[in-house]
C-alpha cells in the first residue's frame, strides 16, 4: 500500500497540568483550519483532544510534574491526532473504555473519556503499558467542500 505524506505537521510539548487543556484543545483546532472543517467538526475535535488532555493530566500524572506531546498531521481529507504521555500507564485497557469506569470515583470523575473521544471521532486506538504512558491515536475526517457544494 502507497504511503500518503501529510500535507501539513505539528508537534507540541506541554506541562500536565489543566490550565494548558483550553491551549491544546485551541492550538489543534487552529492547526485543523486549513482543512476548512465546519463548526460543528471543530467542536468534535476540541471535546476529543480536552478529554484526552484532561485524562493524561488527571490519571496519568495524578498532580505529579510531567509532560504531555502532543502531534498532529494533515492530510488532503483528515486529520490525526497523537496525545501522549509517560505517566502510570493503563493496567486493564479494555475496562477503563467503558462507559461509567473510572479510577477516581471520590472525585465524581464520571469514566466517559474514551467514549466521549469515540463518539466525536472517526477514529479511536488507544496504547498503554504500565510505568510507561498512554497514547490515544484520533482521526477526524473532512468532507472536501466542493462535494459538499455537488450534493455528494
């Protein structure tokens, strides 16, 4: 299979601490513009990445020092998205995607982080090893505005 280049990339790196979820979640969408996403599209993103944010800051650092990357690339009709951290990791992956499961219950966390991220993307992978960190892979796709204008 071909491999298709981005068009476009970025790379940010950012403290884990929750005042930086509003400047991820801007500085990606910005990013996502030159597609010319509509609203609605823009909003899905900036859910998804504040959630994924949020989930590195809260679970995977715990209030501890550390780093959140974050990557985006562009293609011709979407793009994708790569939050990473280095923090405690995800011990039992297929639990913590489902609905209502969280690992901090006393702080009213309601456990729909990955299922929010689900349902605003068109695509969702997520990695995690223990000691080591977590990476939520996001695909957003764009209808091309000129199928759009045709009726497709």
């Amino acid at each position: 299979m071909k491999q298709i280049n981005p068009i476009n990339f970025m790379r940010l790196e950012l403290a884990a601490i929750s005042t930086n979820e509003s400047f991820a979640r801007s500085t990606v969408c910005a990013f996502a513009t030159r597609l010319d996403p509509t609203m609605d599209q823009l909003d899905d993103i900036k859910t998804a990445v504040s959630e994924a944010v949020t989930n590195a800051v809260v679970h995977a650092y715990d209030g501890n020092d550390g780093i959140i990357l974050i990557e985006a690339e562009l293609f011709n009709d979407h793009i994708s998205i790569r939050i990473s951290d280095s923090g405690t990791g995800i011990g039992d992956l297929d639990k913590m995607m489902q609905p209502f499961v969280t690992t901090k219950p006393e702080e009213e966390r309601s456990g729909m982080g990955f299922t929010v991220m689900q349902s605003f993307m068109d695509s969702l992978n997520v990695e995690s090893h223990v000691g080591r960190g977590t990476t939520v892979s996001m695909k957003k796709f764009f209808a091309q505005k000129s199928r759009q204008a045709a009726g497709a």
